[in-house]
C-alpha cells in the first residue's frame, strides 16, 4: 500500500473511533424481511411504508427480501424469515384479552395478518399466530421485530372499541410479543402510529441498544411504564401510551444488550440448506390435492340462510385417494355486495350456490358430526377509523368478510361439509370458499380453482317469502281472486300456536295477518284506491312452515296500471316489509 492510502485509512479509523459518531459496520450478510399484508383500503398507504423501510434496509445489506398482498401468504412469509435479523410487518393484528374469544388461542392470535392465497386481492386476510411462529420459524440470534399499525400488538384494541384496563393492555403486549420471542427474537416493537423506516435506519447504523432506540423514537408520548415480562421470563416490557391510562399505541418487550451493535446474520444459504438426496425429495412450499383426481361439485346450504344462524355447508365431491382428504379444513369468506353488483353476480351465477337453491340428492347420513363451531376470532362489523388527539390512528378496523378461519370438514360418502356463521347483516354476499390442510395452510391455486363460490341471499331473522302470480287482469270494480302461499322464512315463529280451549292470556292463539295493498302506477293520482285487504295466517307459524291464502280483492275504479303490495304483519314485531323484508309485489292491469 502506497503511503498517501495508507495514511488516508488511518485517518478515516479514527475519525470512525470517535466518540458520538455514528458508522455503518459490514452488514451485508444481515437478512431483513419485510412484510405488508392485506388491511382493505389501508394496504397501499401500508405497502408504500413498507417499501420506505425496505429501501432504507438496501442501503445496509443485499439481502433484503419484500413480501407484499397479494402474495404474503403464510408459506412465503415462514420460508423467509428463516434466520431473519430485523422482521417488519404492517397489517392486521388479532390478540388476547379481546372480545372474542374467553382464553387465549395461539392458533390465529399474536401473529400475522396474511393473504390465505397468492393473487387475490387486499381485503382477504387469514391469521398465523404464535403456535405457528414459536413452531416453525427461527430467526437469527436476537433478531428485532417491528410491528406497525397492529391491532392488540402495543396494548391497544381495535378502532371503536373500548381499550380496556391498563392490566389488559399489558397482558396483549406480554401476549403479542410471545411467539416471536420463542423463535429467537431478542426485541418486539410495536407501534401503533409511526411507520419503520425511522426504526430500520437507526437498527442498521451504530451500536444503540434496542430500549434506546425505542424511548428516542419521534412518536414517543413521556407517559413511560415498565414491569417483567410473564411470558417470556428474563424479559422486560415497556409501554408508553398517549396518556398515562390510555391510548396504547407504542410498546417494546426486550432483553438488555439487544440492539443495534448486536444483531447478527444467520448461517449463509449454502449452510442453511438441509440436506437433499436423491431419494428423499425436498417438501413443496405449498400443499396441494392436484393428483388426488378431485372433482368438486357446487356448494349449497343446508336451509335457508338466516342472518347470525350456524348453517351447514356441502360440497358434492368424487376422488380417487381419499386419504389426501384426511385432515381437511374449508375457510369461508362472507363478501358484501351491493345491491348493483350483486344483481349482475346473481345473473352471472347461473345457479350457483344459492340459499334457495335445491340441493343434489343424498344420502342424510352420509357425513359425520362436525365438531363443534369455534367463535370467531374477529369483529363482524365495519367501524370507523378511531381518531386520537385530531389524527387518526394508521390502524385498520376489521370489514366484515374479510377473516378467512379455516374449520374442520366432515368428509362423507358423498360429500363434504362444514358448518358456517351466516352474517349477522341481511344482505346479499359472495360467499368464497378455500380449501386448506390441517394446519391451516391454503392448497396451491391449482386446488382452488377446483372450488366455486356463488351468490346468497342472507334474511333477517324475521322474514316471508311469497308465492304468488307476477301479473294479473281484471276489470273495473271486478272481483280479482288471489292465490298466495306464504313461507316463514325466518328463523322466529309469527305468534304462537296456543290451545283453542286456553285458560289464560298466555295460552291463547296469535297469529300473523296477511296484508294487500293497492299502489298505483299510471292514471289519474286523484282517484282512490280501494282499502287493504287482510287475511288471518294459521297461528304460530313456525320457521319453514307455509300457508296457502286466497284472497278476494276488489279492483279499483279506474283503469291502469297497480300493484298488490303483499305484507306480513306479525304481532308482537309490526310490518316484515318495514323491517326491510322484501315484499311480494303482483301487477295488475285493470281493464
């Protein structure tokens, strides 16, 4: 080395040795993956910081590795956070203490928010929790998690939701941070407000320990706490919140000499890799049926789809090698549509899955029981986005629809079934159907295109479908002669059947009435119409029960254009149709 370079390295080591001046040691074997899930209308804004935080990590290492919806599915997201030293996710958060469930659930909570399939679109979502992570996953020797806009992960709920006491919040950071550190992490960091990129920064520059780094942090509150760790012993966590007894929104569970000057790379990929011979090939990434020679058939319910009810869904299925089907789950999705869209999806359909639609013949005892219906681990209503101090929060409520949560299939002779939440919103959905192992994890998109979903038509509680002719003629002032079966197509019984020989109020009979009313279309809007009609339904029509009405009504005066608007009034409850049931509608031309 000439004397001029080496008195130029000389004077660049010491300048580096100075006291406060921050450098940039060799970090180009550190792994960083960075992870951005699906959070509906929130996921571009959430890509774009996650992005911001993974361009800052390409000027530190070569190996920075980006997984983002559509296509952060769990196997992606488990093969390459092995031996990560610095994990970034934004998405969905899903904890413990919540509203959903009575004890904590390691299968879908403290963990990932992520696509059930690749290639599908940013509202899906289906969660990886701390079982999976503590089981399947090793990071590099403490390695840092961030976690960004989560739900549950810093201490906090879900926007309009009560946060609680300060002990529950405690206990979801303790929680969230749980199965991260039992895969080797040495720090979880969980903020609500502020992206990652600030945090990538200082974890790739200097030596500051990961606690420091946190307090330091620009969206740090001053309202800081601290206590032990009871999930991971030898471990302390911190929280900071927006006031000293609320607004949790910034959280580190960590332990001391974890930071920035400590993180390490894993072993190189070459090391890494398992040993492969020639008669034990490598394992696929993803499962898959294709090969069973599986033939699905059009899923249908069991009964009418009411709204809130557990129904049963089918699957008329054939296929070759039955035992691929052991350990079987099926996620459902319930997707709102609007009243436009799903007119063209039902006309798309063409006999799709329908909740009025008949069901292939079969056997009734062709599946075994199903167990049990396990809750579900998310909200089933859209809220709005929470604001705190004027600004709003950066975390995603849950949309109804969105939470794929595989369940156990009975497989019988003919077919396949899995019980179901209907929604507790009457509408119109797109149901869409997965087909996943045992562990949770969706087939290969080979296998999902094997499935098709359709459109449903979910009723209140209370509802009435009618049976009746579209259009009619009759005369001025004629007698028109209507026949109407009308179907309790709720899941509540219209009155009560009670005894004819009742001792009491209590036992006597009520039943529903039947009303029909004139409405007028075309003609002269001063003329009268005549009265409604009403007629007495059997008492204590039970749900799926029918009654068959004729109904005498005399037509109006004035030749046109009517309707008979055709209504059940139910005692007790008022007008079906001012419930938003749809009523049963005849035109009639009167000549």
């Amino acid at each position: 080395m000439r004397p001029a370079a080496t008195l130029l390295a000389l004077l660049l080591a010491l300048f580096a040795a100075l006291p406060g001046v921050a450098h940039a040691a060799p970090r180009s074997d550190l792994k960083v993956v960075v992870i951005a899930g699906p959070v509906g209308d929130s996921t571009d804004p959430f890509r774009a910081q996650a992005e911001a935080a993974a361009q800052v990590a390409d000027r530190h290492t070569r190996n920075v590795v980006r997984l983002y919806s559509p296509n952060a599915t769990w196997p992606a997201v488990r093969d390459a956070l092995q031996g990560a030293s610095v994990v970034v996710y934004l998405g969905h958060g899903n904890g413990w203490p919540s509203r959903y469930r009575d004890a904590p659930y390691g299968i879908t909570q403290n963990g990932f928010g992520l696509n059930p399939v690749a290639g599908g679109d940013d509202h899906a979502h289906q969660y990886f929790g701390e079982d999976a992570i503590a089981a399947e996953i090793e990071l590099a020797d403490d390695a840092v998690v961030l976690l960004h806009h989560l739900c549950y992960a810093s201490g906090n709920t879900e926007p309009g939701l009560p946060e609680g006491t300060v002990d529950q919040a405690r206990q979801r950071v303790d929680n969230y941070a749980a199965g991260f550190i039992r895969a080797g992490a040495g720090a979880v960091v969980a903020e609500g407000h502020l992206g990652p990129a600030w945090y990538m920064e200082q974890l790739l520059t200097g030596d500051r320990s990961i606690d420091g780094i946190w307090r330091d942090s620009p969206n740090a509150r001053g309202h800081e706490f601290s206590f032990q760790s009871d999930r991971s012993p030898g471990y302390v966590a911190a929280m900071d919140p927006d006031r000293p007894d609320s607004g949790f929104y910034r959280s580190i569970v960590y332990r001391d000499g974890v930071g920035a000057g400590q993180l390490e790379a894993a072993p190189t990929d070459e090391e890494a890799l398992p040993e492969v011979t020639e008669d034990v090939p490598p394992e696929p990434t993803e499962p898959t049926l294709i090969g069973a020679d599986l033939q699905l058939g059009k899923p249908y319910l069991r009964r009418k789809a009411v709204a809130g009810e557990v129904n049963r869904l089918w699957f008329p299925y054939t296929v070759e090698d039955g035992d691929a089907l052991d350990g079987l789950t099926i996620g459902v999705r319930w997707d709102p549509l609007d009243p436009d869209e799903a007119a063209e999806d039902a006309a798309d359909a063409e006999g799709e899955t329908s909740a009025e639609g008949s069901a292939p013949s079969a056997p009734a005892n062709d599946a075994r029981p199903s167990p049990a219906v396990q809750p579900s681990g998310s909200p089933r209503a859209t809220r709005p986005t929470e604001r705190i101090a004027g600004r709003p929060t950066n975390i995603e409520p849950e949309r109804i629809g969105d939470v794929v949560e595989p369940r156990p299939a009975s497989i019988g002779i003919y077919r396949l079934a899995t019980d179901v939440t209907i929604p507790e919103q009457p509408g119109t959905y797109r149901l869409v159907v997965t087909l996943h192992d045992d562990s949770g994890v969706a087939y290969d998109a080979p296998t999902q295109a094997l499935v098709t979903g359709g459109i449903v038509r979910v009723t209140d509680s209370l509802a009435a479908e009618y049976a009746v002719t579209p259009a009619a003629a009759v005369a001025r002032g004629a007698q028109l002669e209507l026949p109407i079966a009308v179907v309790n197509a709720g899941s509540g019984a219209w009155g009560q059947s009670g005894s004819p020989f009742h001792q009491s109020r209590e036992e006597r009979p009520i039943a529903a009435r039947l009303v029909a009313t004139w409405v007028r279309l075309t003609g002269d809007g001063g003329a009268s119409t005549p009265i409604a009609v009403e007629q007495a339904l059997p008492a204590g029509m039970q749900p799926g029960d029918a009654a068959q009405v004729t109904l005498q009504l005399t037509a109006p005066e004035e030749q046109g254009s009517y309707l008979v608007m055709l209504d059940v009034v139910v005692p007790g409850v008022g007008s079906l149709t001012a419930r938003g049931v749809e009523p049963g509608m005849v035109r009639v031309t009167v000549e």
